[in-house]
C-alpha cells in the first residue's frame, strides 16, 4: 500500500516517520479484512437490526391529557420572559435580508 499516495488523496502531508507508522498500521487493518473475507458466512443471516427495539407509531390526536383554558394559558405565557398579545415572543429566526 503506497501511504504516500493516499496522503497525497487526503491532502496531509506526513513525516517520514508517520509513513512508516501508518504503513504499518494500515497493512496491519488491511490483513484483518482480509482474514474476514476468508471467513465462511453463508449460512450466516444477515444481521439488519440488532436492538430489538421496533418503531411504534401513534396516532397524531388530541389526547385530553389536559384542556387549555385561559388560566392555563396565562400561567404558561407568564413564565416566558418576551411575550406580546398573550403569546411568546422569540426572535426572528429568518430575516428579511438575508443575513
């Protein structure tokens, strides 16, 4: 494996002394992937997913979990520290010019 010519692709430039250590490193990864392919894996299933977990979708509706009324709303806007006609204010996330 020419380090050179990689390091050239990846645009770093190496010390004589770092090419020698990543040669080494890299014929090093390379003989592991090559004692992998050796590996007989046929009847190996493909492992897709390995968690267990599943995706698990609900219904995008209103739950009643609790009712919004005006005491609510005022509590909740209250504790905002910019608010303008009973709303949140925040800052402009797109600007006019823009910047």
């Amino acid at each position: 494996m020419d380090i050179k010519h990689i390091a050239k692709l990846a645009r770093i430039k190496l010390t004589g002394k770092e090419e020698e250590k990543f040669d080494k490193e890299l014929s090093s990864v390379l003989d592991f992937i090559d004692q992998l392919n050796k590996v007989d894996t046929s009847k190996v299933e493909p492992a897709y997913q390995i968690t267990g977990l599943v995706n698990s979708f609900r219904s995008d509706e209103h739950r009643k979990d609790f009712e919004m009324n005006e005491d609510l709303n005022r509590k909740l806007v209250g504790q905002a520290p910019s608010k303008e006609a009973g709303f949140i204010k925040v800052g402009s996330v797109l600007s006019k010019n823009g910047k």
